[in-house]
C-alpha cells in the first residue's frame, strides 16, 4: 500500500520511561495524543489514564510475532497503578459488580517473560466488561490479532473504552462501563503499510468480525483522540479512512 520510514515507540525491554526505537529513516512518535495530559509508560505497554472514568481511553504497544510464546504464569493479583498520579482505580470496585476485568493490553499478547505478564495485571490497564463479551468476541478479536502478529511480524496496537458522559457506573470510584470498545491494528512493516480499527458494541455478539470494521477517523470523532497525528500526511490521511477487511484476511 504505501511505504516509508519511522521510528516506532517500543518499550519492550528498555528501562521506565524509556523509550527504544528501531532503525529506519525517520522519527514519528507513534503515540496516540492524549486528552487528559497523563500519559504513563510502563515497560511493555503505554496509556493515556482518565481519572474522570477511572481508567485508561488507550492503551498502545507492540506485539511481534517473537513475542507470542505461550508461557505459562501464575495469573497475580490486581494491583493499582503507582504510576497514575491521580490513583487508578481500585479493584474492589469489581467486585460483585457483574462485570469482569477487562484487559486493554491482554496477558496473553505479554506471554514472552512473567514481568511483562504480570505488569498487565495493573488496575489501569482493564476495564469493566460483561462476561459473554470478554470471553466472546473480544476474545475472538485478541485472537485474531496475535495470528496478524505471526503472520505480518510486527503490530503496533491502541484499543480503549469508547469515554464519553452519562455511562453506566460501578463501585465506590464510578468506574465507567464503555458502551463500545475500539481497537486499531497497524501493520509497521515495510514496503507495506496499512492499518484496521474495530469498534463493537459492549454485548454478546456471534457477528464476524469484519462486520465491526470502522475506519480510524470514525473513531477519532467519538474519542477526541489522534492516534497518528505524526505520520505523514498523506500516509496518516489513507491509513485512517481504510475500513478493508480483506486486505488483512486475504493475504
């Protein structure tokens, strides 16, 4: 599709709050901008915290096809987030609430050592989700992420809760229930480079994935977020009007 050069951020293995790069010809940060000024860096993933619905409007970070190793870890305890200045939230706040915890960047895309597993286990990094959409086709959608992972090497990836006013509330700290989550898929590798973004209803569903297809622009008028705002123009442009399924699925 279209080809260029750019730095990627990419966390993994480096130090807190250092970024690594790759080599190629030019530095765009690939971050998303973020609306409430909190952006948090943690070894193998970053997020945008909004304090005001008690958890993160993105989570972004990379998944290459090296690090799918299907180790197995004990699955810790939740903790809160020492890094969110305002405190994420707590999660007792799940607790009998019907919902699950949701994770944004998912354990099993962190199976490559026990430090990055369990740094996903951080209060920042779930969100409230019903049982027969975590397990169902949010499931499914993880699951398909890491086959693109294998089979085009290296993915960068933003998902979240669609934040907005009015959503449902659990426990004491009114952690929100997104009514939609959204994730976008960025193949970085070269020559070709393209991207796809889903955006599904918070509900059961038994619909294919390519039925909740959306473009990236789509999504950045419900969230208020630019997720490639430093890419180039015409790059950034096409990339972010794409809805192709098949471009992905046909390869």
């Amino acid at each position: 599709m279209f080809a260029t050069g750019f730095y990627i951020y990419d966390n993994y293995n480096a130090k807190p709050n250092e970024q690594t790069v790759e080599v190629v010809n030019s530095s765009f940060n690939y971050l998303p901008t973020s609306t409430t000024g909190q952006i948090i860096h943690h070894q193998n993933y970053s997020l945008s915290y909004h304090e005001k619905y008690e958890q993160a409007e993105w989570v972004a970070y990379t998944l290459s096809a090296n690090q799918l190793l299907n180790n197995k870890f004990k699955r810790p305890y939740f903790e809160q987030d020492s890094k969110v200045l305002t405190k994420s939230a707590n999660y007792w706040n799940y607790k009998n609430s019907g919902y699950n915890k949701g994770h944004l960047c998912p354990a099993g895309d962190r199976t490559f050592s026990e430090e990055a597993y369990n740094e996903t286990f951080l209060t920042s990094n779930i969100s409230p989700q019903i049982y027969e959409f975590n397990a169902g086709i949010w499931n499914r959608l993880e699951q398909k992420v890491r086959y693109w992972a294998k089979k085009y090497e290296k993915l960068y990836i933003v998902t979240g809760g669609v934040l907005e006013s009015n959503l449902k509330t659990i426990g004491d700290e009114n952690v929100a229930v997104p009514d939609y989550f959204y994730k976008i898929i960025l193949d970085i590798k070269e020559p070709e480079i393209k991207a796809i973004a889903f955006l599904i209803p918070h509900e059961a569903s038994e619909k294919g994935l390519y039925q909740y297809v959306v473009s990236i622009d789509e999504i950045e008028k419900l969230t208020g977020i630019d997720f490639f705002a430093e890419l180039p123009d015409d790059l950034e442009n096409n990339i972010e009007k794409s809805k192709s399924y098949a471009a992905w699925s046909l390869r």
